[in-house]
C-alpha cells in the first residue's frame, strides 16, 4: 500500500455512479467506491450526493471510508446517521470539501430502510 506521487500524472479519468443503498446493518455497508491494492492510483473524491427516493418517509444514511478497500478493515464516518428528508438531497461533500482516497481503501454506504437512498459519488481516478 502506497501514496502514489501525483506530480507525475499520466491520466486523469472522471468517474460518476449512482448506487441503491440496500444494506440496513453496519458493517454490511453498500460499496460505493474502492481503490484496489497495489492500484497505483489516487482517487480525488469530488462530490457525494444522497438523494431520498420514498415519497414519505425519511432515511438516515451512514457513510464510512474503511481501512481498506472492498470494504475491509476498519471503516471511519464521513457522516453518520444523517436524516434526509423523503423527496430530498443531502450533500454530504462537494468538490470545496474533496478528500483523497489513497490504495487499499474504500468507501460503503447503510442505510436506515433498504431500497429508500441512492448515492451519487463523483471522483477522479488519477494514475
């Protein structure tokens, strides 16, 4: 597991996806993004985005980076049983707010009711 040097960029590619949060029960989060061992890649996360897909009820959502990637290790709250509204957003982080994800380490998402709460996340992957 290393910190890859960015001056040297070779490619920078942009990256979004929305994904259903269907996991209610903390460690069986949601994989949102994952940067593989050994990768040689920095992903530079630009926005998290939860959008409540019920039309009456309110979710909470919790979102963690873990240790390592494929959701293992220990995860570490970005934001933690946050209430968003039915019909509503929630920015969790936006591009003034961006953070690293280095080799080995990812980020998942639960939620308090499956199937309400979809994430957008958009990230740089940089070789």
């Amino acid at each position: 597991m290393a910190n890859p040097n960015i001056v040297s960029v070779t490619a920078i590619y942009g990256n979004t996806s929305s994904i259903l949060i269907t996991g209610t029960a903390d460690p069986f989060a949601t994989p949102l993004i994952s940067n593989a061992a050994s990768s040689g890649k920095v992903y530079k996360i630009n926005s998290i985005v939860v959008a409540n897909v019920d039309g009456t009820s309110a979710a909470d959502i919790t979102i963690k980076i873990f240790s390592q990637a494929a959701l293992a290790g220990t995860g570490t709250a970005l934001i933690s049983t946050a209430s968003v509204p039915a019909d509503s957003t929630l920015v969790v982080m936006d591009k003034s707010t961006g953070i690293y994800l280095l080799e080995d380490k990812s980020i998942g998402a639960t939620a308090s009711a499956a199937n309400d709460l979809v994430v957008t996340c958009s990230w740089e992957e940089i070789n």
